[in-house]
C-alpha cells in the first residue's frame, strides 16, 4: 500500500500561493466566480477569525496531479483563482505582504485569463480587453473586504495573519497514471455543464 502522506498536504493559504506552482489545463471552465461567491467566502474567513482565532480553517480541496515540478489542477481552480485575486488586493490595496513575490498560477492556453491575471498582480488595468469576470472580482474583493472586515471589527491585519496562517485547504494529488481527462469529466458529471 502506498503512503498516503505524499497524497494529501494540508497547506496553509501562504504556502499555498508562494511554494508550487499551478497549471489550469484549457479543459477548465473560465473563472466564473462572481461577487455572491467572493463575498462568502471572505464573510467565512472573518467569521471564523473573530470566533475562532486560533484554529485551523478549511476552505476544501485543491486536487491536482504533478507535471514536470508544476501541479496540474483538476479541482479547486476557481477557488485558488480567487485566493490568488484576493491575495494580489490585499497586496496593492490594503498591506504589502512580503512573501507575495508573483503568482505562482499559469493559464496554460488561455492568454487573455494570463493577461488579465498579471493585471489582476499589478493592481493596474491600462487596456480595454480584460477578462471581465477576473476584473470585476478585484473590485469586489476589494469593496467586499474593506465593507465585512469594518461591519465584523475587525482589523485588515488580524485578517490578513489570520487569513494566510490559519486558513487551510486540503492539496490531493492523483497518483501518477490516472486519465486526467477522465477523470475531470466524472467529477464534473454531477454539477454545472461546463462549456466549452
């Protein structure tokens, strides 16, 4: 039987964004997230701050299957999308954080998501042809992070050590072999058709 420990990696959201790096395959949706979806997940992240400020919180799965030193990622990608917007506010908006030194996410065959991502970084969108939904949620995690951090009382930097320290989510990798088409396609059989 194999060790499962090098299988699954709880990582922090820190390590997450700082150490490996993340390929989203062109069979992924676009990022489709929109302010519903960011504003749940901040609000989840502050409250279990406030009531929980020493304890682990996971946000899920990442599940990913290794290629050539990068992950490949098969699940999560929306979520460690967002994380990666998110990350890039914090860091021009609110508190430059000195890990944060690029993004460690790749479109591997989608160059106006890459575009939009490094614009996303900069903090600095100079063109017309965004990928609007990438855009769009820089600004709402902006406006959104700034309006529940004051509702809830608490302070952008108990957020953001909170947030990079605590947060976790769960990295799975497949075991080497696996169809990844195939296996993509299963679990996403069950949820939103996904387009082309």
């Amino acid at each position: 039987m194999q060790d499962k420990s090098n299988y699954i990696s709880p990582l922090n959201i820190e390590t997450t964004l700082s150490n490996d790096k993340y390929n989203i395959p062109i069979y992924q949706r676009n990022y489709a997230w929109e302010a519903k979806e960011i504003e749940q997940l901040i609000q989840d992240i502050v409250d279990y701050a406030t009531l929980h400020p020493d304890k682990n919180y996971y946000i899920g799965t990442l599940v990913v299957a290794e290629s050539n030193s990068n992950f490949d990622t098969i699940d999560g990608q929306q979520r460690l999308t967002t994380l990666s917007i998110l990350t890039s506010v914090i860091n021009n908006e609110f508190q430059k954080l000195d890990w944060f030194k690029g993004l460690n996410i790749r479109f591997t065959s989608r160059e106006n998501s890459m575009t939009t991502l490094n614009a996303v970084f900069e903090g600095k969108f100079t063109k017309t042809e965004y990928e609007a939904n990438m855009q769009s949620a820089y600004d709402i995690c902006k406006t959104e992070l700034k309006k529940i951090i004051d509702e809830n009382k608490i302070s952008i930097e108990n957020f953001i050590e909170y947030l990079y320290k605590y947060v976790q989510i769960i990295r799975v990798k497949l075991p080497d072999g696996i169809d990844l088409n195939h296996y993509f396609e299963i679990m996403n059989s069950r949820g939103e058709q996904l387009e082309k």
